[in-house]
C-alpha cells in the first residue's frame, strides 16, 4: 500500500461547507508561475472586486524571488506578468487561475522564463500557422517516493498488462486521472485525452492542437492542476523521465508539429523537408529538451523500451523506436503532421516548441539571436 498525506485525509465535507460560501462580487484570482528550477510550479492568490474579463483587467504582481531560486536576497521582489487565464476548477466560477511570466525588477525576463522568447519566435512564423499537440507522461507515486499502487515489497507483474489496461489489478490510480481531466476541461484546457501507460501506475494526457504560444500556456496550466488534483488526493505526480530503474518504460513528452503547408495536400514534402533539418540539428535539440542540458534524457533515451538513442538521430513511418515518427495514415495520406519522441516528461514546452519552430519554420540563414 502506497503512503498518501495527511492532508489527504482532513475532512472534505467540512471544507466543501467553507468553500460553498457566497463570496459576493469579490473574485479569487490565483497566480501561477514556472520557478527558478523550470520545473516547479508556485502559486499564491489575490482578493479582486470583481470577476476579470481578460488578462488587460489583472494587475501585475510580484514576490519574493530568494524563496523560489530566482533572485537573491538583498534584491528579491521579482514581477509576475499575468499573460493566460482560465477558470478555477478547484474555487469553481467566477474565480480563475492566471499563468504568469516572471520578469526581474530590470523588467528582463528571468532565467527560467523561455515564454518571452517563445511568443517572439511564434510571431515571426505565424505566417505557417503552426499547430503543436505535446503527449505528457507521468508517474503516480506515494509521498514516500514509492510508485503508487505497487506492492510495498517487490515488483508488480511486468509491462504488457497496462497500457490503457482496465481492472483494479493493472490500472492504478483512475480517479485522479479522470479528476484531472474533467478539472482540465472545466479550466477551458486544450486537453484531447488520456490513457494508461506501459509501465503500470504510470498515465499520459493529450493537450492540442495548438496555436503557436497557446502550447506552452495549456500544457503548464494542465500540470498545475495535475499537482493541484494530486494534492487533494495525497499522491505525487512525477515528470522524471525514468523514475524506476530496470526494464521499465521512462517518461516523456512526445510533440506532435505541422505547419499549413504540411496539412495540405502534398504536405508530406515539407515535413520531410522539416526532419531533414532536424537531423542537423539533433545535439542541440537534446540539450532543449529536458531542463538539464540532456542529462535527464540520458536515463531514458537509451534504444530500449519504445526510445531511440541519445546519440543517434533517426525516423520512420510508425516506428516508435525512432526520434522522428511518421504516423501511417500520415504516410497514406502524404500530409499531416510528424512526432518528436525525444522531449523528456519534465521538458519547458515553451523551450521545445521554441526550438522546434526555429530549426523547422525559420528561413535557412534567418538568425533566431535577434529574438533573444
């Protein structure tokens, strides 16, 4: 048996009694934000008069950087910049949560914020029109650190039962996953789905399509209300790309690209044109994609358990095992779109899509350092 928090088992209903309050014309507006390890995510919320319509109606914020690993002590206030808002499936209408970039007070983007960067790089190629759709893996684990629903001793049965498994010995976990969901959709998240992985207690949910910046922004808000969910449940979702080791499939973050051209009629030349820049391109890429320079993927990217090589870049039609797959009825249709598997679970999708549109969208010769 997994531990869960104590927290976890604080009486629900006698909080539901202080929550179904009325609140009169006051709105509770929850800002979120990337820390300073590009992993975590922080939190704190405002009293507002009255319900905001837009970001124009949310006032910048700030706090206190030395606590989050963005700045130091002696000059700690760093600015938050509301730039998404969604509705709170937690604190339910007319109250929202609000993604946030963080400047420092030189009003620079700080170290971790790869939005600002993003939103220039999507705006010079908004012109293709480019639709994202990124597949975020996750473990459940028990505050102990242990996978949830694992026996205490040993090792469940091996993969092969699990993925988008049904029944209580091989799905573990299903009331956050579907929690999460419907949290998702209530927020107005771009969430397509969700499905039990290949190594057991170990699930992924679809966000996309979408639009250029909108990636980064849904994807980061649907990870807020996965920890949010697993909170009130008292488990951990983790993003480590191989939280066990052994023959068990890593975690990751694969990414779904098309540009109008490749969705047209005859697209399949651009998306070749596209992995073949890719494959120019591959260290750098690997660097991006996790938040440690590569050093996560190393764990993970190792040809075995439906991964291609680190070291080695390579595509196909349909073949999971590659760095680039193909989808067949993209191969059919000779349109479409084209999957990058490398992207590690915890990967910033505003870095990877970044990336991702500067190495596939930018001009040959167009130089993406004037976007810094």
């Amino acid at each position: 048996m997994s531990y869960v928090s104590e927290s976890s088992s604080l009486n629900k209903a006698l909080r539901q009694q202080y929550l179904s309050l009325p609140q009169g014309t006051f709105c509770q507006v929850t800002y979120v934000w990337i820390d300073g390890s590009g992993e975590g995510l922080r939190n704190k919320t405002r009293t507002m008069d009255s319900e905001p319509k837009s970001i124009a109606d949310l006032p910048e914020w700030n706090f206190d950087g030395s606590s989050t690993g963005q700045s130091k002590g002696h000059n700690s206030d760093m600015l938050l910049i509301p730039v998404c808002m969604f509705r709170d499936p937690f604190l339910l209408d007319p109250n929202k949560l609000v993604l946030c970039e963080v400047l420092k007070h030189t009003r620079e983007p700080a170290e971790s914020n790869h939005r600002n960067r993003c939103n220039k790089v999507m705006e010079k190629v908004k012109d293709l029109h480019p639709w994202f759709g990124m597949e975020q893996e996750y473990t459940l684990l028990g505050v102990d650190g242990h996978p949830f629903g694992w026996p205490r001793l040993g090792f469940p049965k091996p993969q092969g039962p699990y993925y988008c498994s049904v029944g209580a010995d091989r799905a573990f976990g299903r009331d956050i996953v579907e929690s999460h969901y419907k949290a998702c959709l209530y927020a107005g998240i771009t969430i397509s789905g969700t499905n039990a992985e290949v190594m057991p207690s170990q699930w992924e949910f679809q966000v996309g399509p979408c639009k250029g910046i909108e990636m980064g922004d849904h994807l980061w808000m649907a990870r807020f209300l996965l920890h949010r969910v697993c909170e009130d449940f008292g488990v951990v979702a983790t993003l480590d790309p191989k939280p066990m080791t052994g023959d068990w499939n890593g975690t990751g973050c694969h990414i779904n690209v098309s540009t109008v051209q490749m969705r047209e009629q005859g697209g399949i030349e651009h998306i070749e044109k596209a992995i073949e820049k890719l494959t120019k391109r591959h260290a750098e890429h690997i660097r991006v994609y996790d938040p440690h320079g590569g050093e996560d993927n190393k764990r993970r990217l190792t040809g075995r358990h439906e991964t291609s090589s680190i070291h080695d870049f390579s595509a196909g039609v349909a073949n999971r095992g590659a760095s680039i797959r193909i989808p067949r009825q993209v191969g059919q249709d000779k349109c479409g779109y084209f999957e990058d598997r490398r992207p590690s679970a915890n990967c910033d999708p505003y870095a990877v899509t970044c990336v991702m549109a500067i190495t596939c969208m930018l001009e040959e010769g167009e130089d993406a350092h004037e976007l810094e």
